[in-house]
C-alpha cells in the first residue's frame, strides 16, 4: 500500500481560529500517533502562549521562528533575512521524515510581503516536500496561488470579536 | 480580582475547521492547566477519532451524546429526546464546577432543528452559567439569536475542500 498523499492546508481569513484550528489538527494528529512539528514565524509579546506549554507537556516539536514581524518597510531587509532562515528550518522539518504533519504558522505574512519567493516555496512543497506529509498554512491573506495549490482551504471570517465589545483576550483561550 | 467572565464562543459555517478549532482551544486551555470538558452531540460512523484517542490519553473528559443526527423529519421524535437528554448533560458540566471550559460541538443543529429550545438555551447560558466558564458551540447555520448572545463568532467558509478534488479524508487529519 503506498502512503497517502500528504495534504497541503490553508487555514486563512481575518476572523479568529486559524491557528487555533492548526492546533487542532496536532491535537489529532499526536492523538493518532502521528509525529508533529510546528514552526512559529510570528512571535507574540504575550511569550508562552497555552499551545507552547501544551506542546512541551505532549512532547511536539515547537519552534518559534519569528522576529514579531514588525509591519514597516523600513524593517524589510532584517524580516526578509529571518523569514528566509525560517523557512529553510521548514524545508528541514519537512524533508527530516521525522514528522507526519508540520504546521507553518502565519507562514502567509513572509509569503505575502515577498520576504520568501512564493514560487519557490509552491514548487518546493509540489516536488520536494517527502509523500505522506502533511502541511498546514495558517495565517492572514493567503496568496491566491498558495490557495490554488491547497488541498484544503478554510477561510475564517470575523462575525464577531470579543475585542469588538472591549473584552480583553483571556488566558488560556486566545493565546 | 473577581474570576474574567466566561466567554461564549461560536465557530459556524460551512467550511472545515469549526471542530478543529474547539480541539485547539482545548488543546491551548489544556496547557494553561484548565479543566476541560467535550460534549459531542453528533456521532460520527468513524467511531473514535484521533481526538477522542487525543482526549483519553490527555485525561480531558469527552461524551459522545449523539445518536447520529438523522435529518429525516421522520426521526424528529427521538432526535429532540435524545437532543433534550444531551443539553442537560450539558447544563450539568457547566454548572458542576468542575470545568473551565465546556465543548458543545455540533450544537447548532438541535438548536437550528427546534429539538432543543434556543430562548431556554440562550437564558439559561446567561444567567445560570457560573461566571467564569467558558463554552464553545461548534456546527453549522448557528441560529441569529445564538450569533447575537455570543461574544465571539468566526465563521468558517470553504474555499476549497480535499473532497471537492476527490481525495478521501484521511485518518489523523480530518478525524
């Protein structure tokens, strides 16, 4: 019986549970014994976040790659560096044949703004990525060819933020 | 410093990601060291999933209470005991004290079907809830006056689905 293919999954939208769901699907995922790697490419203020404890009580591989990717032009050259170091960590992981599932977290972002080659990155992931490993996107304004070669789409839309009504993002259930 | 009110959260719509995301909360309270608690109100053929086995082995209290929602008009009548039994099971969680969080995945569907009572269900979360225990309803076509009540409500959209390209959902992933 030959592997199965693995799937390419785009958690993407402006609403919230993109990562959240990531986290989701490594929650399944460790469930079936499958072997999960995550790499963080945005890094929050907050430091640990619940999913980072999880991860190190569960024993997944977590990796925070991210700078906190600052928005500016002017903070380019440094993102463009970093993004481009994170992402060959990614190629590592994926390639290692010592995961079954790797999540890339607000891998868009780099995608988005140039500081990784999406074509490189499409054609990677096409030919090089091993058969049989899964791999999850998460992250804002996924590119349409990112969307194109996807399995697996999900746009989150915001119906309603709890941030809307002045509530402050609580632990353990945000982040 | 009074206990943060709970938050009622809402994943709907008819993308992927809506159960996934309820795991990634519950993988995230989970790490904060959060008492958890699923509550499955529609039964999968498939039988335990990779978040069931995820649930046991993480020792997070998980009840599969559907019978597997039939939406024949003609199962109407066990649907809404069965459905009534289950929101009490519910109701009994989330008042017990003994969880921070409580999953209702795949409620929507007793509440958009009128087996349950939405006005019962939407007074009795806002006023008999303890303060401080988060509840996450999961399903699609959640109905206005649940969107309405919520403090949080992401809407998964499907743009494009593995099943669409005639790929079978695979173990680990999908479920």
């Amino acid at each position: 019986m030959t592997k199965p293919q693995g799937l390419l999954i785009v958690y993407t939208g402006d609403g919230k549970g993109k990562t959240t769901a990531a986290l989701g699907m490594v929650l399944r995922a460790w469930g079936r014994g499958m072997r999960v790697c995550v790499l963080q490419f945005l890094k929050d203020e907050r430091g640990r976040w619940g999913e980072v404890l999880a991860a190190e009580k569960l024993g997944i591989a977590w990796h925070t790659l991210g700078t906190g990717f600052v928005w500016e032009p002017d903070q380019d050259a440094e993102a463009r560096v970093r993004s481009q170091e994170a992402w060959r960590l990614a190629q590592a992981a994926i390639e290692s044949g010592d995961y079954d599932l790797v999540v890339l977290d607000e891998f868009t972002y780099p995608l988005r703004f140039g500081w990784v080659d999406i074509n490189e990155v499409l054609t990677w992931l096409a030919h090089e990525r091993p058969s049989g490993v899964h791999v999850v996107i998460t992250g804002r304004q996924a590119p349409d060819a990112l969307i194109d070669q996807a399995d697996l789409v999900t746009e989150m839309r915001n119906i309603k933020h709890p941030f809307d009504a002045g509530l402050a993002g609580q632990k353990g259930i945000e982040y």
